[in-house]
C-alpha cells in the first residue's frame, strides 16, 4: 500500500486557481498604463532613454569626474527630443 498526503495535487495541475486570474488582471493594468502614460513625460524619463542609448554602446559605467554630474554620450537628437518634449511637457 501506497501512503498518499492529503495536499497532493491531481496529475496536469499547473499551479494554484488564482495564477491565470493574476497573470490577466496583471496584464489588463500593464496595458492601460502603457496606453494612458505618454511616452518620456514622466521627470527622469529622458535619463533612462540617455542610459540606454550608452548601455547599447557599450558604456556601462558612466564617466564620472570628480565633483561633477556622470557623463554619457548620445546622439545629438536625444538632446533635441529633450527640449521638444520640454516644450510640451504635460507634467509640471
């Protein structure tokens, strides 16, 4: 005779009920923020992009001399875009 535990789940089961509800409702609200936010309006938005493009180059760390902001390089447009987007900035 085979001892069983009271808490083993049937063959196929994949995870607790919940799992699937969570996953959806998780990724209704992912859409409708990525819908409702504009893109680079929030404050620090334009430094994320700025890493990225230096991520990309091959910069992982920042130069950083002493006593003074980090450095990364980007193309000239990212610079434009900033001011573009200043210009029409929602939040203030």
């Amino acid at each position: 005779m085979t001892p069983t535990h009271p808490d083993t789940r049937p063959s196929g089961s994949q995870g607790p009920p919940a799992a699937p509800a969570f996953a959806a409702l998780a990724a209704v609200f992912g859409l409708f923020f990525g819908l409702v936010t504009p893109p680079l309006q929030a404050p620090d938005e334009i430094r994320h992009l700025a890493r990225i493009f230096a991520l990309v180059d091959g910069q992982i760390l920042a130069d950083s001399p002493p006593g003074e902001w980090a450095h990364v390089e980007v193309p000239r447009g990212v610079m434009e875009l900033e001011r573009e987007l200043d210009a029409r900035r929602l939040y203030r």
